[in-house]
C-alpha cells in the first residue's frame, strides 16, 4: 500500500492504487436489506408482507426518501447493527429479480433546460446521498462558492473512480454539466490523479478546469481536495444555515446521477472495488444498493480465510466487518478481504510521546493530545482541542509505534460531541473518580505535574 519512513527521518508515503479494473456486473440477489439511520418501523409507508417496485419511496410523506432497489415482497423490518456500530433501521426484500419501475419518477432529457431547484428535487427523489444533507428544501440553497467533482478514490484499496473516469470520458462534460446547474456553483473543478494525465488531455469537460493531483493519500479525501482546490471548507448544514463553501462529489456517484436522471431512474447501484490480500488483484463490481456482500465473494469466488477479516471501506478509513451478510450501500465504496499476515492488533499501550501523529496529521491536530482525552471520555478537552476537525484518514494509527487505536479513540469523542447523548467528563471529574486507585490511567496521562518531570524537552 505504502512506504514507511526512512529511517523515520521522512513521513511515510501511502500511494493509490493505479490499477485498471474493468466493472464486472453483479446478478440482483435473492435478498437485500436497505438500511436507514435514525429511523423507527413508524416511518415506513410499507408493511411486512407488501410488494414494492423498484424506485419507489417506501418512508411517509415528508420522512424521506428512502427509495427501494429492487422489485419485491416485503419479508422483514427490524434493526440491524451496521459496521460503524450505529443502529439502523433494515428493511429485507424478497426481490423477483427483475424491475418494475415506480412511475413516480420522471426523465430529464435537457439539464440546461431544467431549473436548479428541480434538478435538485429529482436528484433527493432518486436517493442520491452526495447534497441529500444539503437539500433541506429544493428552494432554498446556499451559495456554493466551489463544486469539485473528483476522479479520485477515498482509500488506496478503492480504484472505483478512477476507473469511472477512464470508462465514461465521452459522458464526463454532461456530468459537470449537471451538477453546475444543479450546485450553481461559481466554479467548477475537475480533480484527477496524475496517473491518468494522458486520458485527462482528450476530454471535454464542459465548464469544468481540470487539476491533476499526486496519486498520494489522502489528497483524494473531501476535506482536502476542498482546501487546496476548492474554496477551503466543505459545506455542511446546521440547525441554524451552512458552514462551508464547497461541495466535492465522486466522479462514480455524479455519472450516476447523469444516467438515472435521463433514464427517470433512482440510485440502484454502486460500483464497490474488491480486493484480496497484501499483494492481491482489484475487481470493480456494480452492485445493487442493499446487496449483501456474500454475493461480492462469490462472485470473485473467495473465502476468507481463518483469522482473517472483511474491510468495507478501505484498510486506512474503513471498518472491519464481521458478518457477509452486511449490505452495501449508497456509501459504500470498497472490501477488502484481509488475510491473517496482513493483521494489524492494536493494543493499549500508553501514548509515548514520540510526536509521529502531529508530523503525519494533514489538519495540524495535536493527535497525542487528542488521542488521550479522548480515550478517557473527557470530550470537553477533545473538542477543544478540534476533534471534529479530524477527517479520519487513519494516518495517525499508521504510524503509531505503540499502536493505539488513535482514529477509533477520536471518532468515538466526534460522535459524543455531536450526537449530545453523553455528557463530555472534565478533568477534574475524571482525576477526582477513585475507581481504581493509585494507578488510574487517567490520572498518570493527566497529572501535568509528573509529565513535567518526564518531560524529553525538560531534560535536554
């Protein structure tokens, strides 16, 4: 995947992948399962038993959409633990295995033709995810100051948007197009790796000026294509308007919208890239959304072996998956089937101070810092200290000679912090707690006076 540092002298360098996997269809399985987070049974406008057509909003008026992939009977509504650990919502169908498409949605032949606002309506009705958080309502839309569409995977085990980009050049003008008008975006920007220059000189990309990138992680990644392309923050709603000024959407998801519009079709399919060991082949499979991912290894015809694991979403961001019967969804970009040598256990060895996290960190966090307070669920101190800054590139976790589990630590303190469901814990709380004596850990990652004493830079 990458090389580590020489000598630690230099930060490692984690490339992507340059691969050219061709997209090889998945057959519509017997079941999927849809997932919706933060949701109840009361929110569906379906019942057990009830047939559903493919393209058609199953939530009630004003709870969605939520929109079904397939053609079926309803067999089971319940909950269903996705790998981030976060409970959801899961819908089973039993699908006939061919389509029957809700009518509800209607073809947009001429983008330019179409106002913004029911482009937005059509792209939120057809179960697109990448503005779904923006589009509170199609009418009212904050000022976009950068659209970037990106040919650039989220993890080096993913090659799915780069593929895209060399399948699909003839189409890549129409997509820009679509999501300038749709954005309103003051500019527009085409991002694409180094590796695939050659292809970039013979495309029109409509409106869009094109940057190639380093093929080097995480220079893919939103927040960062953002910062050194865009207008410098991605944007997100809150309770009371917009943060941010740019919104970066992968080149896979944005053809998407192209075909399903023109087609007056909804989100079916993801493209997932699949890969197997240390030195393994890339597979690019399109999949149906709901699709569990026992129909990806058999379609590539792999077990996973003893000892090993299954890893949605990349070995640097992702989560490890403990079930083949997790569904992919509309997120989900990659799995990787680990083997045993390729293992990695953290453990829960003590930061040692060594400063490895803040050389390597692309947002300048102090994750030694940020790490422990964390870790004790002092989440005060952690937001303070910008955990919702982190973007999870795992970077830290790389390099960490102890190997504390340092991205799992700090998500967990995002999650805490912006859900409100847990009181952050203050120092003082946390140094007053007698739970296990003497020899709380908390006490000797927090006493600032003994880390005076140990203190490297005090010595020198």
């Amino acid at each position: 995947m990458g090389l580590r540092s020489f000598f630690g002298i230099l930060p490692p360098r984690v490339s992507y992948r340059g691969v050219s996997a061709p997209v090889e269809p998945v057959p519509i399985p017997e079941k999927i399962r849809l997932l919706w987070y933060k949701r109840t049974p009361s929110d569906l406008a379906v019942q057990i038993g009830k047939r559903v057509e493919t393209g058609q909003d199953l939530a009630r008026d004003g709870k969605g959409p939520f929109v079904s992939t397939v053609t079926g009977r309803v067999e089971d509504i319940g909950e269903f633990q996705g790998v981030d650990a976060r409970e959801y919502l899961a819908i089973t169908i039993i699908t006939e295995q061919r389509d029957s498409f809700d009518p509800s949605l209607e073809a947009i032949e001429d983008f330019s033709e179409t106002k913004p606002e029911t482009l937005r309506a059509a792209v939120n009705r057809a179960g697109f995810t990448a503005l779904s958080p923006i589009i509170r309502d199609p009418r009212v839309w904050p000022r976009v100051d950068a659209l970037i569409i990106s040919a650039m995977d989220l993890d080096p085990q993913s090659v799915a948007n780069q593929q895209s980009f060399r399948d699909n050049t003839s189409e890549i003008g129409t997509a820009v197009e679509l999501l300038a008008r749709t954005t309103e975006a003051l500019k527009c920007t085409l991002a694409v790796p180094d590796n695939l220059a050659g292809i970039a000189t013979g495309v029109s990309m409509g409106a869009a000026a094109v940057v190639m990138v380093p093929p080097v992680y995480p220079y893919g990644l939103p927040e960062i294509l953002a910062k050194k392309y865009g207008a410098g923050l991605l944007l997100h709603p809150h309770d009371t308007g917009f943060s941010g000024n740019t919104i970066v959407v992968g080149l896979d998801h944005a053809l998407s919208m192209v075909h399903s519009l023109q087609g007056g079709k909804p989100m079916l399919e993801k493209t997932v890239t699949f890969s197997t060991g240390e030195n393994g082949g890339f597979r690019n499979f399109r999949v149906r959304i709901g699709t569990p991912v026992s129909e990806l290894l058999k379609m590539a015809s792999v077990e996973p072996a003893a000892g090993g694991k299954l890893i949605l979403n990349g070995t640097m961001r992702g989560y490890a998956c403990f079930s083949d019967k997790q569904p992919v969804t509309a997120t989900t970009e990659s799995l990787h089937v680990q083997s045993p040598s390729e293992g990695f256990s953290f453990q829960d060895t003590q930061c040692t101070n060594c400063g490895k996290c803040n050389q390597v960190c692309p947002v300048d966090l102090e994750v030694n810092l940020l790490g422990r307070f964390s870790e004790y669920g002092i989440y005060d101190k952690s937001r303070t200290l910008g955990a919702e800054n982190c973007i999870q590139c795992g970077l830290c976790a790389y390099v960490c000679p102890a190997r504390r589990p340092l991205v799992q630590y700090i998500t967990g303190a995002k999650q805490a912090i912006r859900s409100g469901l847990e009181e952050p814990v203050g120092m003082a709380e946390a140094m007053e707690c007698d739970a296990c004596g003497p020899s709380c850990p908390a006490i000797r990652l927090f006493d600032m006076g003994s880390d005076t004493e140990d203190s490297p830079k005090e010595k020198e």
